[in-house]
C-alpha cells in the first residue's frame, strides 16, 4: 500500500518521441555536427547524387537525348558483358594485381611500422617517418615521370644495367616486369604513409607488457610477435576488410599513365578498359553496366569479408 502510495504521488513523466531525441542530441553535438558537415555534403554530392545515373546502365544511352529520353533495353548490356571476349582478359589482369597489392603493398606498412615502433631514439623515428611520408604527397604524374627517367630505354638504371652486361632490357616495355614494377612503385609513394594507422595502434598497447615480456626474457622478436602483432591484430582485420571492397580497384591513374602498347595485354584492367570503353569510343551504357557489377563484387567481399572478421576478432566494421 505505501509502495503503491508513493508511485501515484511521482509526477508522470511523458515518454519523449524519437523526434524530439534525435533533436536534442543534434542540439548537443551541433558543433561536432557543424565540423563534419563539409565532409558530408560533399558524400552526399559527389557519391550519392551521382547514383542516379546507374540507370544507364539499362538503356541505350544517348547523351543528345540524355536519361529520360533514352530507350530502355532492360539487361542487354549485361548480356553483351558475359559474352563479351575481353572482359576475362582484363579481369584477370585486375585480379593478379590487386593479388600482388595486397600481398606486399598491404602487408609491408605492417612491417615498416613495427620497425619504425621499435626506434628507441626519437629523432632517428621522427626523420624516418618524415622520409617515407614524402613520396604520398607526389601525385601519380611525378610519379611516373620519375620512373620513366630512370627506368625507360634511355633511363639512368636502364643504362647502368647496360654498362653491367645486361644490354636490351627496358623494364617498363617488358610484359613480364610490368606488374611488378607497378607494385613496387605503389610500395614507394604508399607504404610511409600506410603506416600511420599501425603506428597509431601500436602506441595504444601497454608499456607493461612490453616490461613484463622483458622480464619473462622475451627478445625483441618474441615481443613483435606475441605483443605488438596480437595488439594490431584488429586494425589489421579491419582495414583487410575494408581492401577487399575493393579489390577490383587497383588505380586508375597509376596504371593508365604506365600502360604502353607492349604490356597492354598483362597491364590493361577493368577501369583502363572502361576509360576506352565507355568514354573513348562512347559506349556509356555497357561501360556502367560494367561498373555498376565491379561494385556489386566489391560489397559482397565487404559483406562476407565483415562477417568472417566478426567471428575470428568479435567485432567488424558494423
């Protein structure tokens, strides 16, 4: 009786709706919102605005009449796609180099970073890190004009090679050394700043661990691999996770500016051929049936690729 007594005197409160919630909170981080609109928009503008345009991918597209005057022609372009004769030929090339990508270009800013953790002196830290760090913010041009001056027919290793015996090699025309070469240039201008993520990590684990290894007698090796490896062990699955979406994205711009006549058979990929697909010779519509497929491949690798993360590390992207 006292206890039902006490509950009528309190004062009913009204169950507040989700409108009126999601107004305060926005009211309470409204700066935090302020700082990540710019980011916002510009998703919102140059990523989900742009969808529209999937819709070409089923119609004979006429950019005179434009989209909504355009024929539709339901699945056709993705017919034309199974059967069309080059489309195994660029995959495969894609899928061989996303492979080496993910094998030395993904894997070696792990190693860089443990390396870089394991400086004691800091300057020495902060002037590599400094060091490898530049060549991100050379843009892929400057990239590719300072490979060309070394590596070309006429270039400064080509011709130092030549001097050594090795006469007639051009790396960059040899279809053999093209895939290669591509990712050892992405090893160059990424890798510092790939490591930046790692580094990061790596700084959140206790330094008693490090004390008590030491102590157990643990050298340095033993400490990379029972501590630091195991304490980027959840960065590493997400940002695996997060390569895998696009796994069929290997650069546009790198291999575009590289590609030549000799190597086009092991060096055109999906997006080089959808450059010459679908702009140069103007068949927009079976060029976005092609892109709009690369994507679908990409979310379900993101999908299932979450998934199996989820259940080796307990916790994934979402």
């Amino acid at each position: 009786m006292i206890t039902q007594a006490l509950n009528e005197a309190k004062p009913q409160t009204r169950p507040v709706s989700k409108a009126a919630s999601l107004w305060r909170t926005l009211k309470r981080e409204r700066y935090l919102w302020l700082m990540a609109l710019p980011g916002i928009v510009y998703f919102i503008l140059y990523k989900y605005v742009p969808m529209f345009g999937i819709v070409i991918a089923f119609q004979d597209y006429n950019p005179v009449r434009g989209i909504m005057e355009s024929p539709w022609v339901g699945l056709k372009h993705f017919d034309a796609l199974i059967h069309n004769a080059e489309i195994p030929r660029v995959l495969w090339n894609t899928l061989v180099i996303s492979f080496y990508q993910i094998v030395l270009a993904f894997t070696f800013p792990i190693v860089l970073a443990i390396l870089i953790n394991e400086i004691s002196r800091n300057w020495l830290k902060r002037s590599i890190q400094t060091i490898v760090y530049l060549p991100h913010f050379l843009s892929w041009p400057v990239i590719a004009g300072i490979f060309y001056l070394m590596f070309s027919s006429t270039g400064g290793v080509t011709q130092l090679m030549g001097q050594m015996g090795l006469h007639d090699v051009n790396l960059l025309s040899n279809p053999s050394n093209f895939r290669l070469m591509l990712v050892l240039q992405l090893l160059w201008k990424e890798s510092g700043w790939g490591t930046i993520i790692y580094l990061a990590a790596l700084l959140g684990i206790s330094p008693e661990l490090y004390e008590a290894a030491r102590m157990d007698g643990a050298g340095r090796f033993r400490q990379i691999w029972h501590i630091s490896l195991p304490g980027i062990r959840g960065t590493i699955l997400v940002l695996f996770t997060l390569r895998l979406g696009t796994v069929l994205d290997v650069g546009f711009e790198q291999v575009f500016l590289m590609l030549n006549a000799r190597v086009s058979q092991v060096g055109d990929v999906l997006e080089t051929y959808l450059y010459t697909t679908g702009l140069v010779s103007g068949k927009f519509s079976f060029a976005t049936a092609v892109g709009l497929l690369k994507g679908l491949i990409g979310f379900v690798l993101i999908f299932g690729s979450n998934r199996l993360v989820k259940r080796m590390n307990g916790r994934g992207l979402y």
